[in-house]
C-alpha cells in the first residue's frame, strides 16, 4: 500500500534534538573518541581566552562520578540578556546550535572553536551540565539537563532547569563548566586521564606561560591526582622535551617568530644526529597532522635560505646543485605554529589547512626571520653544522638513488626477487585488496592455503627486518625484507613515496602473539612510520589478532582472543573439553587460520592510527632508539610483568 508524501512527513527537529538524533554530524563518532571530543570543545573554549590575552590560568578535573569540568579565569559568558533572543548569553551560548562569538575577529583575534556548535554540542549529549559565570564581583549559575518528556517518552535535550540564577558575590573571574556524559550516546563514557593529561600537556607547551592544572580525582593515590602543566619557553621548552631522548647538535633551539598580513607564525628548530625528520604543524592550537599552507611555506623559506647560505659561505660551490629541502631537514625537530583568522581545514581528518594566503605569509616570515640568524655571528657555528649535515644528507640520498637504480636493473626492486616469496592476489583494484605480511615461512605457508587469492595477497617475512630507527635511507634500501615490502606496496619510499600507487589498501601485520612478534610489529611500525607516514595518517595499516586458545568439545569450537573470553569460552563449553594454547600461527591449519585471522566476517583487526604525532615519535625514539636508559625506564614503569601479553599494549600508536 503506498504512503502519502506531503509536508506532514517532514520531521522538524528542535534545538539539540538533532545532534541527538545523529551526533556523528557533529563530533565524528560515538566511540571513546567521541566522547573526549566533548572535554576538548570546553577546553578550546578556554584556552581561547586565554590564547587571545583575556586569562592565564585553565583547570581541568575528572571527577569521581564521571563528569569533567573546566575552568578559566577569563572574561566570563556574557549573562546579559540577548537582543532578539530576550534570553541570557549563557542559555544562547549553551542551547542554540552555531551561536558564538567566533564568527568575527571583534571577540577574538585567533580561535581554534568556529563553528559555535561545541558548546551546545557538549550540552545536547550530555544528562546534565551546569555552568557557573564569575563576573563584575557576581556569581552566576545555569543548569542544563536531557531528559525524557514524562507525556511523549521524548528526550528533551540540553534544557535549562530554570532562569540563569544569581548566587552571590565573588571576586573570582570566568567560567566553570561541568558535565556529564550520556551514557545512552557513547559506548564507553569513562574519560581516559593520560589521553586527557597529554593534550593539556601539549597545549601548555604551544602556549607559553598559560597555566593548566589537571586533576584526575578518581586516582587513588593522592600524590599522583594533580598535574601543573606551564611553560615559559613555549615551544622551546617543547623541541627540548621532544628530543630529550636524542643526541642534539646544538643545545639552544632555534625560534624564529613574526606577524604578516594578520598570520602568526612561530617556529622551534632543533637538530639531532638522526636521520628522519620530525616536523609537529599546528594552526591555532589545532594540530595539522597533514600539514598544508604554513608547512610548505615554512619549508620553501627554509630550503632558500640554507641553500643562499652554504653558497655564500662556499659549502656550496658554484658547480654543485642546490641540496633539496629534505637535505636540509633530515635530523631535524621542529613545533611550527601557525595563528589564522579564519583558517580552512581539509583532508580526510581535517588535518590538513587550506588557506592560499597562508602560504605567502609564512614563507615571508621565515625568510627574514632565518636570514636574520644566518647573519647572527654567535649562530655561525650551528648553521655550518646544519649544512655539513645536509650534504652528507645529499650524497647518502644520491647513493640510496643509485642502489635503487641499480637494483631495478637487476631486477631486485621489481617483481622478480618476489617470486617464490610474494604471493599475489588476482584482484585489481587495490580498495578491495589486502596484503598480509607474515612472520615466517610456516605462517606463510598456511596463510597462503588459507587466504581468499581473489583479493588477498601474503608477503612471508624470513628474519627480522632492520630497525629502521637507527639505519639511513641507503641501510634501509638494502634490507632484503623492506626492499620485498617496498616492491609489494609499490609506493616507493621517503620523498618519493606515492599514495596513489598503493597496490593494496589494506597492510596487515600478522606476527606471533609473544615477544618476537611484538618486537617485528615495532620494527615494521617504526618503518612505516619513519618512511611511509601516510600509509599510517591514511588508514591502511592494520595489525592481524589472531586467537590465543582453542576450546573444542564434540563438534564446536570456540575461539578466544585474550584470558577473559577463554573463560567465557570454557564456561559455555563446560566440562569434557579439549584446550589448546597457540604458540605461533605457524601451529594453525589453513581452516583455523582463515576462520580465526582471515575471514572479514569473523577476524579482528587492530587499525593503527596517529592520534598524537609527537608523542608517536617520542615513544618510537624512546623504544626503538640508540639509548637504552630511557627505554628501560619507559619499560619498568609501563611493563605489568605478570601480564605476558602486557608488552604488546605498549606499542607505539598502535590503537
């Protein structure tokens, strides 16, 4: 029977409703993600205060029932009445979607929350949020709460219990947010504090002097419940935090700083002996893991001024060609702020700033700012060291071109070292294709028998490969296990790394559940991450969980992942059955290894993601670096030894 159509069937939805309705729309997903998503739109709107001059102190606590508040002593919510609304600031600011005052530059200069949906946001998805207003020595509370509507079972979201309320006198400033998450919105509505501490760590560090305190009241320890977070180097105190694992070759960073055309633009550059780069982009304390307009501004400027440089200084010699700019940056660790009026982010995580004027105005900052200190005879000493760096940069890239010249004319880049070791999937398009890299020859063996060929390809590892953290471009390239894993992709590598050549859009590690195949899942990460960033930034790479135990009764099995779900699994069995304990995927049959790993209808996949760039690299120097007292204090404090398994959750950025 067909349904009428007319305007009764459009749903109007009010207020919050909507983001109730579908807050993916708004804060990306309901997962753990989500949810800490809500604690960082109040936290921007208070570092905005004080970023823009209007406070100096931010407090953020985790509360023991669940709720996270945070404070500013800026100006305070407005708690006038609102002219065409004819209610408070408060309740405009904390109930109607797109209300802020972010959308000119009167308010605020520079502002990382531009959409004015973040508050209203936190409100809609939260059962209650109060909010208290210090201002001109007075008081004031707003509460806000989602409930069902008694009459319709509706839930009416983010509505004020009453009028904004006078409660007394004060001689504090600012604002105090409070709230709790829905739990009938997010999976998990538990905060996590040491992914809450590292962002307020990190957004001390880019704003000098500003002071952040975090408490984490569900701590039992009473020592460890507070963390004050201020830095008055800024971003110099950051370079140095982030290469206090490493050997540097200068102790004092380079900070170069300028204003252009209403950019700001901020940089801290300190060099190491290392061989990879590490450049952190952020634009109005927003990280821009994919860069955009002030990175290749900043890059274009850098490149000139060192090439201008050594040919003055005749490192350079008239004959010689330019050196390229990741000449110049390899070693180099680098905080580059950039602070926009309107900045345009893009990208598949919106990492990424697009604004065209950026780029000019970055460029032309960095250029005086560098020429300036080149000029600077107290700094002659470092600028030659950063030139010799770079040449010997140059004649390493020249000679790893040359091996892959080479080995491509004899066939060792191509697909003929593969055969016998690679083994192709038919299928053509690299979306629907999968590459398993597996640790050893039995593995691979069963892996190969077991796999579906239309769309999954198995690459068997024999030995460990290199550590790509201590190796140079050239060591790299003449590791027979990356040079296999480099022709499988097809991506090339380093600079001439190529996305859209990716042959199989999902990379797989599939290593043994003990410490030999955690320490080949380090490797290849650190590999990865040093030398195939966007296969990492873009999604592609996966980690393979394959089963520690089969329970087997009569004609069921049952498979488990971890000691919860094996006594699950034993429970559901009852008694009369059979265990096994894998040691190695080489144990598993083709049948269990397709069912268990393979299949997409049953397997588990572990994503690895970037959440926090700078923190990857630290944790990837600190594991997998020259130095082993930072590594084996890492260990002690993180390692639970009574957990064998324990050392795998301790990989980098695996998550």
């Amino acid at each position: 029977m067909a349904q009428t159509y007319d305007a009764g069937n459009i749903q109007v939805l009010e207020g919050l409703e909507a983001v109730r309705m579908r807050p993916g729309m708004y804060i990306g997903t309901t997962s753990t993600r989500g949810l800490h998503h809500l604690l960082w739109e109040i936290v921007d709107n208070a570092m905005d205060e004080a970023s823009n001059g209007y406070g100096d102190e931010v407090r953020v606590t985790l509360h023991q029932d669940g709720s996270a508040s945070v404070y500013d002593n800026g100006r305070g919510v407005p708690v006038d009445e609102h002219p065409q609304l004819h209610i408070s600031g408060v309740e405009v600011v904390y109930t109607r979607l797109h209300a802020g005052g972010k959308f000119n530059n009167e308010n605020y200069s520079y502002s990382g929350g531009l959409h004015g949906v973040g508050a209203s946001v936190v409100n809609a998805l939260s059962k209650w949020m109060t909010v208290d207003v210090f201002l001109d020595f007075t008081h004031y509370r707003m509460r806000f709460t989602s409930e069902a509507d008694p009459k319709t079972g509706k839930v009416l979201a983010g509505k004020p219990d009453g009028p904004l309320e006078r409660v007394g006198n004060t001689r504090k400033k600012g604002t105090l947010v409070r709230f709790l998450p829905d739990d009938a919105i997010f999976e998990d509505v538990k905060f996590n504090g040491e992914t809450v501490s590292r962002r307020l760590q990190e957004l001390a560090y880019l704003n000098r002097g500003v002071k952040i305190v975090f408490t984490d009241e569900r701590v039992k320890d009473p020592a460890a419940r507070e963390k004050t977070f201020c830095y008055e180097g800024g971003i110099l105190d950051y370079v140095r935090y982030l290469n206090a694992d490493k050997n540097t070759l200068h102790d004092e960073p380079i900070f170069l700083e300028g204003k252009r055309d209403d950019v700001v633009c901020r940089a801290a550059i300190q060099y190491t002996d290392g061989y990879t780069e590490s450049l952190f982009s952020y634009v109005n304390n927003i990280p821009t893991g994919e860069g955009g307009a002030h990175e290749t501004g900043f890059k274009a400027a850098f490149t000139k001024a060192f090439n201008d440089y050594a040919r003055k200084t005749g490192a350079l010699k008239e004959k010689d060609n330019n050196l390229s700019g990741e000449d110049f940056r390899e070693g180099l660790t680098c905080v580059l702020i950039a602070m926009v009026k309107n900045p345009q982010f893009e990208g598949q995580t919106k990492g990424r700033l697009g604004n065209s004027e950026v780029r000019p105005a970055v460029e032309a900052i960095i250029a005086q700012q560098l020429a300036d200190w080149l000029e600077n005879l107290k700094n002659q000493d470092v600028a030659a060291q950063i030139v010799q760096k770079a040449i010997k940069a140059a004649q390493v890239r020249e000679a790893a071109r040359k091996t892959r010249d080479n080995a491509r004319k004899a066939n060792q880049l191509d697909a003929a070292p593969l055969v016998g070791k690679l083994s192709a999937c038919r299928g053509k398009k690299a979306e629907d294709n999968e590459l398993f890299i597996v640790e050893g020859d039995s593995a691979g063996g069963s892996a190969k028998q077991g796999r579906d060929s239309r769309y999954q390809a198995i690459l068997p590892l024999r030995g460990k490969p290199l550590n790509a953290e201590k190796k140079r471009l050239d060591q790299v390239l003449s590791n027979e296990e990356f040079r296999s894993l480099i022709t499988a992709l097809g991506t090339s590598i380093d600079e001439g790394f190529t996305l859209s050549s990716l042959k199989y859009h999902k990379v797989i590690i599939l290593s043994d559940a003990d410490q030999d195949g955690a320490h080949i899942r380090a490797i290849l990460l650190t590999f990865f991450f040093r030398y195939m960033k966007e296969l990492v930034t873009n999604g592609h790479v996966y980690i393979g969980m394959p089963p520690l135990y089969r329970v087997q009764k009569g004609g069921k099995t049952w498979y488990a992942y971890d000691d919860k779900e094996l006594a699950k699994c034993t429970k559901a069995a009852g008694k009369g059955y059979t265990l096994q304990r894998y040691k190695g995927l080489g144990e598993m049959n083709p049948e269990q290894l397709w069912e268990t790993t393979m299949d997409p209808a049953q397997r588990k996949l572990m994503q690895v993601t970037i959440e926090d760039a700078a923190l990857a690299d630290r944790r990837i120097t600190i594991l997998m670096g020259d130095k082993v007292e930072p590594r084996r204090d890492y260990i002690t404090e993180h390692a639970d030894f009574n957990k064998p398994d324990n050392f795998d959750q301790q990989i980098p950025q695996a998550e």
